[in-house]
C-alpha cells in the first residue's frame, strides 16, 4: 500500500465523517418539522455522498475491488461537484447573520424560525465546505493515480512472457 493509497484511505474516512455529520443535522432538522429545498439537498449530498464512500473506501483499500480504475475518479468528481454546489448554495441563502436575531431566523426560509433550526443550518453549511475539501483531495490523489500508469482500460489483451523470460 502505498503513500498514495493511505492519503485515500484518509480523506475516504474524512469524507464519511463529514457526511455522517451533515446527514445527522439536516435529517434533524427535516424531523423537526418543515424544511426548504436547501435544506434537502444537503442531505440528498451527504445520502449521496455515504453511499459512494460504501464502494471508494474497499476500493481505496484495495484497487482490485474497484472493478474499474475510472469509478472512483467519477465518483469522487461528482460528490466534489455536488458538496461544492449545497456548500455554496446554503451559505447563500442563508446570508450568514447571527443566530441570536430573532429577526434573521424569522425571516430567512432556510433557517426554520428557529434559533436551533439555524444554527443547525450553520453547521451544515460548515461540514459541507469540510466534506468539499475532503472529497476534492480524495479527486486529485485519485485522478493522479489513474492518470499516471494505471492501466485505465478494462480487461484489455494479455500477453504472456517475452522471449528473454521463458
């Protein structure tokens, strides 16, 4: 196993973290009653997430079981793509004011009319933006991996020993 596959492994586990994270806050806050369209997608993103990680975190640890080396790369650029999008767009509609105000929480759509709604929202918001990180580490030690001399095409021919070996 190499340096490369232990920073994987890492960041795998991270991400899972991360996702266990923000699928227990926006789960309770969905539970708690009345949720925005926001506030589902950053549980769609970490259901997503904890899902691919069941198959990137065997195939960090072993790159047979990855059945093919261009899944993971794929994986791991969609889940960086949608973690980036439900970061940013949370972090947007919830226009990042104190929690405290009454006011804020009353009046923003995203943070429930609750002061516990929003700073659940905040805290989504911030383990999205480490998830993001994450996953895009795990995209770049991945996408070098497969760039550079994996065989990146599936099955191929075999040949047997040159001539030199027998």
């Amino acid at each position: 196993m190499g340096a490369a596959s232990i920073v994987n492994i890492a960041m795998c586990s991270f991400s899972f973290v991360w996702s266990l994270l923000v699928m227990a806050l926006t789960g309770n806050f969905i539970a708690s009653g009345g949720s925005s369209a926001m506030i589902n997608y950053d549980l769609f993103c970490s259901v997503f997430g904890m899902l691919c990680l069941f198959f990137l975190l065997p195939a960090s640890i072993k790159e047979a079981w990855a059945m093919h080396p261009i899944i993971p790369l794929v994986l791991n650029i969609l889940n960086t793509i949608f973690w980036f999008v439900g970061g940013v767009a949370t972090a947007a509609y919830l226009n990042v004011h104190s929690c405290s105000s009454a006011d804020y929480y009353n009046s923003n759509n995203v943070a429930g009319g609750s002061e516990k709604k929003c700073r659940e929202a905040q805290a989504s918001t911030a383990f999205l933006w480490f998830g993001f990180a994450s996953f895009l580490a795990s995209t770049v030690v991945t996408g070098l991996n497969t760039r550079g001399g994996a065989n990146t095409r599936a099955g191929g021919i075999r040949r047997g020993p040159a001539m030199s070996q027998v």
